[in-house]
C-alpha cells in the first residue's frame, strides 16, 4: 500500500467526529526495522466526566518499544501497571490499586528527513488500564480506564542535544464501570476541545534521550520518559 493511501485512511479517521489521550512520544521515530526500548510514567491530574458523573484521575508506568515499519511510518507497543482514583458525584474518592495497563498505536512522519530544520508527525495512541477491584458498601465496584488520542506535533531538530516540540490534539479518557453485574461507560466531558501539547528529547548521547511533555485544556497531564535506540 503506497504512502499516499496510508495517509489518505488516517486523514479520515482524524476527521470522524469521535476521533479519540496518551502520551504523544514526540517526533523522533525509529528508521525503518529499528527498534526503540524505554520506561515512561504517565500522570493524569484531573479529568471530567460528561453529565455530572465525577472526575478522575490516573497514572501509569510502562515499559515501552517503537519498531520502524518504514523510515516513515513506525508502531509504538508499552506494557506496565497504572491506577486509577475515581470521584463519583455520590461518594468520596474510590482509589482502585495498580495493576495491568497496556498501550499501542502508532507515528507517521509527514515532513522532515534526516537533517531537515522541522519535523512533523501525526500519531495515534491508545492507553487501557484495568485496575484492581474495589468493594464499597458491600457492593463490588470494577473499573477500565479506556484512553484514546489523535496528535499531530512540530518540532524543531537543529538544537544540539535538544529537541522542542509542539502540536495539537483530540482525545478521549472514558471509565467503564461495574456495579456487580451493571455495567456502563462514563464518557470524558472534554472530548470535544482541541488539545496543547508540549514536550522536548533531551539527548544524554546520540542514541539515549529523556522526553518531557506537558498536555493540555483537553485534560490535564503530564509525562516523563527515557528511549534508548538500537
């Protein structure tokens, strides 16, 4: 499948009016069958739910791998653990233990080859945490963190060991909840705002960086990583 094709698809997915928060990775992407390998943490402060139903928050922390598909066009893969701490509007704070959490998705580049001064990449990413059960009121409570994102970054590659970058995005953090064998799905209130995010590599050497990036109106949430290439 041609380039062109692959971009054509996406561009759709971007514009469906549930297009899909994660962090976005930055711009610097594995060249074609090269592998990344890393840790990240994750931390999400505060996130509304749509029609009065609380907030909540989450963090996580994973081991992650990119893999090059193409020079252009890279899928990203983590596995690690992630809490979640969930407000109900008739309750306190009900704080579900860490335990699996996973993450997929993946990073086209849309501008900038080797040596060029910008650099653009359009990503999606997709987060699920599945924390552990809770029993309140003898009642026992389950909850899934489903986290979904479209990003599209910029970023400046000509600053030695130092890489800005900034971009826009739409996302969507739902909770799906279990009260026994009642199950629904809480949707995120701020789904339908556009997203800041800003973030930089810095390069301890050539082949090993820490990322920093900040997101937000959309949510509120910060993350932290270190990428070693292969």
């Amino acid at each position: 499948m041609s380039r062109k094709i692959y971009l054509f698809f996406l561009a759709v997915f971007f514009l469906l009016p549930q297009g899909h928060a994660a962090p976005c990775y930055g711009t610097k992407m594995p060249k074609q069958f090269q592998w990344f390998w890393g840790s990240e943490v994750n931390y999400i402060a505060k996130r509304n739910l749509e029609a009065n139903h609380g907030e909540f928050r989450s963090g996580q922390a994973f081991l992650t791998g990119s893999f090059g598909i193409t020079d252009w066009l890279c899928f990203d893969g983590a596995a690690g653990q992630g809490f979640v701490k969930y407000t109900p509007p008739d309750i306190q704070e009900i704080d579900y233990d860490s335990a699996f959490a996973g993450k997929y998705g993946f990073r086209i580049r849309l501008y900038g080859d080797e040596g060029s001064f910008l650099r653009s990449v359009f990503g999606f990413q997709h987060i699920s945490v599945h924390p552990r059960h809770e029993s309140i009121n003898n009642v026992k409570r389950k909850i899934i963190f489903d986290d979904w994102q479209f990003s599209l970054l910029v970023s400046c590659e000509k600053i030695e060991k130092f890489t800005p970058y900034i971009g826009a995005k739409v996302s969507r953090g739902d909770l799906i909840e279990w009260f026994d064998d009642n199950r629904e799905r809480r949707k995120s209130e701020d789904a339908e705002f556009i997203g800041l995010v800003c973030g930089f590599n810095f390069f301890i050497t050539q082949n090993l960086w820490l990322t920093f990036e900040g997101r937000y109106f959309d949510e509120k949430a910060a993350s932290v990583g270190a990428t070693y290439s292969f």
